[in-house]
C-alpha cells in the first residue's frame, strides 16, 4: 500500500468533492491516527475531509450526511458494521468505504486486519510463555471486533485444551478508566497474564497494578492491543498487536478515490497485515 496517491484530473480538486470521515468511538488515539491518515492522503489528492466523531458531538447521524452532502464518506468501527447507517447513506447515493467491517463484507469497499487471528496470536505468545491462567479485558459489545478478538483469545486457549474461566474474563468499554476499574476483580482470579483488548485498556490495568503493589511483568505479564503510542511510553513498555491504522486509512482514502473516479467499478476489498510487537510487559511463567 506505499506510495502517494496521485491527483486525476480537476475533478477531484472540485472544492465540492469533500469526504466525510465517521466515528462513534471514545479511543482518543485510534480516531486520531485513522484521521490524521485520512486527512494526508486526501490532501494529497486535493480532497478535503471533514472528520466527525458522533461519540462526542452527540449529533445524529441522518443530520451529519444529511447537512454535510459530502462527495463520498469513509465508516470506523462500530458505523461499519450498522446496517442503518450503511442503509442510510445507500439511500443517499454516496459513496463509501468501510473501515474494519465484519459484517456483510461485500457490501461497499472494506479495508480489513484479521481481527480474530491477531487476537489469538497474540494470546499465543503468551502460551508460548508458559501461561495458563490468561485474564481477558472484553471491549465494549456494541464494537464486533470486540466479539472477535474474544474468539481468537477462546480459541487460542482451546487449542491447548484450556477451558475458559469465567473469573478470569470482565467487561471494560475500551477507556482507559475501565481496564482501572475492572483491574482488581481480575487480580483476584490470580492469573499469570493478562490480555488488554486496546492498549488504553491495558495502561489502566498498569495503573491498578501499580496502585495494588503488583509487578508487571514480575507478577502478572500484559499485552494490549492496536501499538498506540501509549504502548510505546508507558512503563513498562507494553507488548501489544500492531494494527496498521494508518495503512488503514491511506487505503480507505485509495478505494473511495477510486470509486469516485470510476463510478461504474466493482467493489474493492483490500486486507492489511498486522504485527506483535513484544516489549517489555511479558515474562515466561515458571510454574
């Protein structure tokens, strides 16, 4: 996906030809480095974007396409997956890419990480590890990728023949707060890891572990999920699934370009690679 896009025809340096990008999200970083994508690489095809985030503006999402009239519109997660918007938007005749669907992939253009076997990969290192008593920090279930990264954490379990406990499994909204908060029930079901499903998630653990007295790695290993910055800067340094968001976002605004240049073309999927990043939060468990 390298490369910069190239500017075709003044068609596309049309001031109307702008793109609306769409989240319902509260990861202050994942919406910022999907926009920060999104905004470089429409500029550099002489597309302006106008980023929304309806988790924060509370405005409806009829009155954001409605009143915005934008030439082509880019969904996040959870909007990717809502049949009511993509409904909505169809209604209006706009064209769209949808960023990190799961649910009915044919429709419109996607741009896809395999959700599901980063989970369990990254819950694989930690059996390779010699853990077995793996704690898991649900996300919010209104977002699909938290159901699936749940699946690649169960399976990875089930193929070393680990049944799960339910102890060791608690509800968090993605924030930063909720992995605090939901920290200390955990810790009480004794695990030797723990996989965060966001790294926000997995700082607010570090943070009721520090305030617990518990050593992370010493005590209790920890791996997130999305190589935000955070994970980079936090002590210890988190483990963590390197989702290209940026790459995510460079190829959502390739396809939706491309649609708009070529109204007529098929739908487009492209499907991204993603990386463990291993740091300085997990240790081999010696039972």
């Amino acid at each position: 996906m390298g490369g910069r896009l190239r500017l075709w025809g003044s068609k596309l340096v049309n001031a109307r030809m702008r793109v609306l990008l769409l989240f319902d999200n509260n990861g202050n970083e994942y919406v910022s480095r999907i926009r920060e994508a999104v905004t470089r690489c429409g500029l550099a095809c002489g597309i302006p974007v106008q980023a929304e985030n309806l988790f924060s503006s509370r405005r409806a999402i009829t009155e954001v396409v409605e009143s915005e009239a934008p030439a082509g519109i880019i969904l996040t997660p959870p909007l990717s997956d809502d049949r009511r918007v993509l409904g909505l938007i169809e209604e209006q005749g706009i064209p769209y890419v949808r960023i990190a669907p799961l649910l009915d992939l044919d429709r419109g253009c996607t741009v896809v990480m395999d959700e599901y076997d980063a989970a369990r990969a990254i819950t694989g290192l930690l059996l390779q590890k010699g853990h077995r008593r793996i704690g898991f920090v649900r996300g919010p279930n209104v977002h699909l990728v938290s159901m699936r990264r749940y699946n690649g954490y169960a399976n990875a379990l089930g193929g070393k023949g680990l049944r799960i406990d339910p102890t060791l499994i608690v509800q968090g909204d993605f924030s930063r707060e909720s992995g605090r908060g939901q920290a200390p029930t955990l810790f009480a079901a004794k695990p030797t890891a723990i996989f965060a499903s966001n790294d926000e998630m997995a700082v607010g653990v570090i943070e009721a572990a520090q305030s617990a007295g518990i050593d992370i790695p010493g005590e209790i290993s920890l791996v997130g999920f999305d190589d935000n910055a955070i994970a980079s800067n936090v002590r210890p340094r988190l483990t963590s699934v390197r989702q290209p968001l940026e790459e995510m976002g460079e190829a959502a605004v390739r396809l939706l370009v491309d649609r708009l240049r070529l109204a007529a073309r098929t739908n487009q999927h492209v499907q991204v690679p993603f990386q463990i990043v291993e740091r300085d939060s997990v240790m081999e468990f010696a039972a």
